[in-house]
C-alpha cells in the first residue's frame, strides 16, 4: 500500500504540472474518440438504407460498387428470379441523385438529395412511417422527405407538421411533401426522397430509361433456405449481376467504404496520431518527474531497492495519469459527439465498445511512455548522482 501514496505525492507535488498532463492525455483521449466516431458514423450512415429494407436476396450490377456508385441493369434479371423455386414476389427499386430546390423563399438554394423509387404494390422498407403513406406516392408528383436530412434542404420536416403545404422542384420536375419519414443523411446523401417509380421516371425522364432498375429484391418463403437459392442464381442467371443475401449486400457497401475510399484510413491515422501525441505527453511528464527526483530515487537504489520497485512507481503513476486524464476526454466526446450528430445529422454515438478501446490504449500509451521514461532511472549510479 505504501507505493501507490508515492506514486501519488509525486505526481501532485506540482500542480500546475498534473493538471498540464491531464489535459494532454485528455486532448489524445478527445482526439482518438473523435476519429473513431467519425468513422463508425461513416460505416453506420453508410448502411442504413440497407439495414431498412425488407427482403431475402438482393440483385445488383456487377458494375456497382456502392450505393453512391449504382449501375443499373436490366429488369428482366428480377423477373428471371421468379422461376426460383422458394421466391414468392419481387420489388424492383430506382436509385438516382437529383437537385432539391430549397423551398424556403429566402433561400431558393439547391443540393443534391437521393431520390429511392419503387412499385407501392410492392413495398421495399420495413418503416411504418413508409408504409403508412403508400397511397399517397401513387399519387402522381407526390413524395415522402427524410426528416433526419441536413438542415441545408430547408424547413422541411417543420412546415409540414404545422399544417403547410411543402411543394419545390427536383430536377426541374414539380413535386409536393406529403409525408416523412426517418433515415438519416450519410457521407454519401446528405438527404433522402421517397416516392413510387412512376414518379421516379417523371423526375428524372431524360436521364433515365424504362426496363432498367438498380436493385432488385427477391422475397422467399418462410424456411426457405437463403444461401442454396443464391447459389443457385449465381449458376443461373448471367454474370451481368451480382446475387447478394442481405449480409452480403450489406458487407459489400461496408467493405467499399473501409477499403476503396481513403476516408476510413483517414480516420483510423487520426486516431492512431492520437495515440502517438498521448504518448509524447505522457513521457515528458513521467520523465521529468523522474529527472526531478533522481537524486531520492538514487539514495533508494543505495538502500538496496531494485529497479522492479521504481518501475512499479512508475508505472503507477501512468495509471493514475491515464484513468485522470481519460475521465475529462471522456466527458467532452459525449458533449462532442452530440454537437456532431445534430450539425451533420450522422449517427456519432458513445458506445460500451468505444468507450472501452480508447481506455484501453490510454492505459497502453501511458504504460509505454513509463517504461520508456524510467530506463533513466535504470541506468543511474547512485555514486555518480552523488
């Protein structure tokens, strides 16, 4: 019990100096948890169009690479999937990116939103807020707004709730807001529309052609066994499309974010940048008390203590520097990941994984920047201190 007020009078004997020291490993602890949350917001955002979708098996391009990338493919591929024993019904679906009119009359501005098209006989999503409002998309011009878009799109969302009439122009094409519903924008879309396929193709009647689809999703029975009918349409169907279960059709957009663009990489060195930084702090402090109390520490070695015991010092102060300085990291992610979330609309939350990954490496980085700063100690000579 004697070692750990030791380690604690050292480390508190200059104030200014622990409080220096914990705001460094608090500012490596906000770094990492910042990096990592932009990234999981990234590979979340990325799938929850996925995660939404009603169905078994999923029919795409083989020339599309994520859903910010589709290519689309002939609908006959879909009803060629019919003749599959177990497949009960299928839902072609219309992805294309279209400009959105802010219909605020001071803004006027446009962006880019995803518009999703689909045959309302045949619903796609598994959200009551969608399927409550099907016979309103048969409706010809009339769509559905992701509430949970950026804020950049304009009042959407309020002036709906209060009663208004929310009408705009989407590529150039007339429509009006006659529902909501909640998906989130992503580093892809920054905000979403649904409506049916035929006022998909209205929307986007010249850059689009009948008879061509971006997803295809095929329902089976109850029981039916997933994998050997997907096996089966990959021996079958032409090598111009590619059968997914839902696991892999969401694995696939996941794998194109980690390792086709830069941006997981980008944040994987931020957080790895933080690590280093928490290090370089952490070493300084320890190896400047270290230097200060030389002398003592030598008159201990004098007395016959070994090197085991001042490692331990040592590294009992990393500990308490490390469960110090990650509380306060701790606290501003929280506050961070909330001022994240409602500027870009992505889904930054604090999670018992994350939490524990960055504890676990401020431990680590403090245990290393100990080890590092007491090799001094080791290769001191008591006579020659003295």
């Amino acid at each position: 019990m004697a070692k750990i007020p030791l380690a604690w009078a050292q480390l508190t004997r200059e104030r200014m100096r622990l409080v220096i020291a914990l705001a460094g490993i608090g500012f490596a602890d906000l770094l990492m948890f910042m990096q990592f949350g932009f990234r999981d917001a990234l590979f979340e955002s990325s799938i929850t169009f996925h995660s939404k979708l009603k169905g078994d098996i999923f029919i795409t391009s083989t020339q599309s690479t994520a859903l910010i990338a589709m290519k689309s493919f002939p609908q006959r591929r879909l009803y060629q999937a019919l003749s599959f024993n177990g497949v009960t019904s299928i839902s072609p679906v219309y992805l294309g990116f279209g400009l959105w009119k802010n219909p605020d009359p001071n803004q006027r501005n446009t962006r880019q939103l995803m518009v999703i098209g689909f045959d309302p006989a045949h619903p796609i999503f598994d959200m009551p807020e969608i399927q409550n409002n099907l016979d309103k998309i048969k409706i010809s011009d009339v769509v559905l707004f992701d509430q949970a878009s950026r804020p950049e799109f304009g009042p959407v969302a309020e002036d709906f709730k209060q009663g208004k009439v929310v009408e705009t122009e989407v590529d150039n094409r007339r429509v009006r807001v006659d529902g909501l519903f909640t998906i989130g924008a992503s580093f892809g879309a920054d905000g979403n529309l649904v409506t049916s396929d035929l006022n998909f193709m209205r929307i986007f009647s010249t850059r689009r052609t009948r008879g061509l689809i971006d997803i295809g999703i095929v329902h089976l029975q109850p029981g039916t066994d997933v994998k050997a009918v997907v096996d089966k349409m990959r021996a079958t169907l032409p090598n111009d499309v590619r059968i997914s279960s839902k696991e892999e059709f969401v694995d696939f957009e996941k794998k194109y974010w980690q390792e086709s663009t830069s941006i997981g990489f980008v944040f994987t060195l931020g957080a790895a940048m933080g690590f280093i930084v928490g290090i370089v702090i952490v070493y300084q402090i320890l190896y400047t008390d270290v230097t200060d109390h030389l002398p003592e520490y030598a008159t201990l070695k004098a007395m016959g203590y070994k090197d085991i015991y001042f490692l331990g010092v040592v590294f009992q102060e990393a500990l308490i520097l490390a469960i110090l300085g990650y509380l306060p990291g701790f606290g501003v992610s929280l506050l961070l990941y909330h001022l994240g979330r409602s500027a870009t609309s992505l889904p930054m939350y604090m999670t018992l994984m994350k939490a524990g990954t960055v504890f676990v490496m401020t431990v680590v980085m403090c245990s290393v920047s100990g080890a590092i700063a007491v090799r001094k100690l080791q290769a001191a000579d008591p006579a020659d201190i003295f």
